[in-house]
C-alpha cells in the first residue's frame, strides 16, 4: 500500500488523507455522521463536536485509532475503506494516544479525568483499566523498546515513567517552570521540552537522566516549543515552535539549533518520513500541512487540509 499521511482536524471533526505522489488531499474521514465530502466546508459552521486530536497505528490489524478530545472517545478506522468500525468511551478530554507493535494495549492520556487509559486491541475496543497520574497530563509516549510509558502532566509539571507491566509509577520527575512534552531516547535519557513559568521566553531542550535525575543540559529553541521528535541517529531533534511559527533542527551533540524552518501559523505536530528525509507539520491556524526536507533545509509545500489540524501521522 502506498504510503499516506493523515491529519486529525480537530476543528471540523475530520480527518485529511495526504497524497504523498501529489503532494495534495486527495480525501478526508469524517467523524461525525451529519457531514459528507461534499457540503462539509459549506454547512459546518458551528462549533466541532469530535475534536480528533491524535493518533497511532496498529501494523498488525491495519487498524488507525484516533483520539477525539470534545466527545471523550477513540476511534477505531478500517483505513481500506476509510470507514469507522468502532467508537469507544475513553475518558475525560483525551489529547494523545500510543501504543507498541508487540502489545494487545493502547494508551491513551485523558486530561481532566487526570488518567491513562488502556485500551484492549480489539473489534470493539475494550477499556480495561484506568490508571491515575498528575494533574493535566496532555501528552504521551513510550520508550523505544515498549516497556515504559512517558507521561507529561503539564499543571502538575512533572514527567512520570510508569512500567507497561505493572502500570507502576517508577520515577516522577519535577519542574519549576512549564513542560510541553516529554520523549525517551534507546538509551533511556529523557527529552523535555519547556518553557520559563510564564510562557515569556524561548523554549529549551532538557535531557535528563532517569535514573538520578540530573539535567545533562538545556539547549534554547524557539518560541512555545510544542512538539519534539528525535531522528533515528538519536543525534538531532526537530522542535515545533508554535510561539515563533517555526521548526527547529537541533543538533543535540553540539548543544545548539543549526537551521530553522519557516512554516506555517502555529505549527503544532511532527512526524518523519520512512526514510526520515522528509518532515509533516500541522499547522493550526493556516489549516494546512508543511512538508521539510530535512536533508536539502527547505520548506518545499504546504497542503490545504480541513480546519484547526493538530495530530498527524504517515502510514
């Protein structure tokens, strides 16, 4: 199957499906049943009522699951067919979602129930547990190897490591100022991304050991860094700096930003290509996708896709 990439559009509950031979939309997924492709941007004039946010993708099944964060559910979407096969009560306000390849779990962070839940793999979908966290935890991942959540709990300002068989807390780690979210490198060192405690100055990568909890270093970025990703060599990073409008390509051996990319108004989530040459962003207020060449240092399209994208990931 070709590779495609697909975009939760929170602000008018759908989903665009990017071409990557054409660069273009080529057709959206609908979450709320009164609209079609056809008069969705003609009649949608009030206000969402999804809101999907985020997803993961299960290799096995071929099953897409997105996070919908207005009416508290997840979807489950047959992406053969673009057709929902199930819809599940998840939680209060759900905002991100992950899973591991080899596990029967998805997990899923539910804001104002201040919970991870854990979602069976299956048609339906089951939950089989809640798990409590900090206050507000808004964004989620695993480690590399699927055996540690990295939760960030953003007004509690902590990042909490919970062990995926025991959903025990392991480490809870404590920041002064405000925390956007956390990754996990193959070496078990945490990325953060943060800001001073009034949103006032550039945002900063800080690498923290787990097990002693002492920060190694804290490289300045750009303006309200939302998102982060690590390349696969571990050595660089790429920051969405939503404040400055634009993406960071860091280079965490060096200690330094060496390019930034212009994009869109507000850029919001990253993913990589297969091949990581290339980067997709969402960019909330443009409602459009940029596309960077990471090799080249070039922004070389930005893709119209429904309103308000946010989540985006390649298939």
């Amino acid at each position: 199957m070709e590779s495609k990439v697909y975009v939760a559009n929170t602000g008018n509950d759908s989903i665009s499906i990017i071409c990557l031979k054409d660069w273009k939309e080529i057709d959206r997924i609908f979450l709320n049943p009164i609209h079609n492709k056809h008069d969705i941007d003609r009649i949608f004039t009030g206000n969402p009522s999804v809101g999907p946010c985020r997803f993961c993708f299960d290799r096995l099944n071929g099953y897409l699951y997105c996070v919908n964060s207005y009416d508290d559910s997840m979807s489950q979407i047959d992406i053969v067919n673009n057709k929902i096969i199930s819809t599940l009560f998840v939680g209060v306000h759900p905002s991100d979602i992950c899973t591991y390849p080899e596990s029967n779990f998805i997990y899923v962070c539910c804001n104002d129930s201040n919970t991870v839940s854990i979602i069976k793999k299956q048609v339906p979908m089951k939950l089989t547990e809640s798990i409590p966290v900090g206050s507000y935890p808004h964004r989620l991942n695993m480690s590399p190897d699927g055996k540690l959540l990295i939760v960030t709990n953003i007004e509690s300002k902590e990042v909490m490591i919970i062990n995926c068989i025991t959903m025990n807390v392991i480490k809870t780690i404590k920041f002064y100022g405000n925390i956007s979210k956390a990754i996990m490198n193959q070496d078990t060192e945490i990325y953060v991304i943060a800001t001073d405690k009034d949103y006032n100055e550039l945002g900063a990568i800080q690498k923290i050991n787990i097990h002693n909890g002492v920060r190694a270093f804290s490289i300045p970025v750009g303006s309200m860094p939302t998102d982060i990703k690590l390349l696969q060599d571990g050595n660089k990073a790429l920051v969405s700096n939503t404040g400055s409008k634009d993406i960071s390509l860091v280079d965490i051996l060096q200690n330094k930003v060496i390019y930034k990319f212009l994009v869109g108004n507000m850029p919001n989530d990253i993913c990589l290509s297969k091949t990581e040459g290339i980067a997709f962003v969402s960019n909330s207020i443009d409602s459009t996708v940029s596309v960077i060449n990471i090799k080249e240092l070039t922004t070389d399209h930005n893709i119209k896709v429904g309103k308000e994208p946010t989540g985006i990931i390649i298939i």
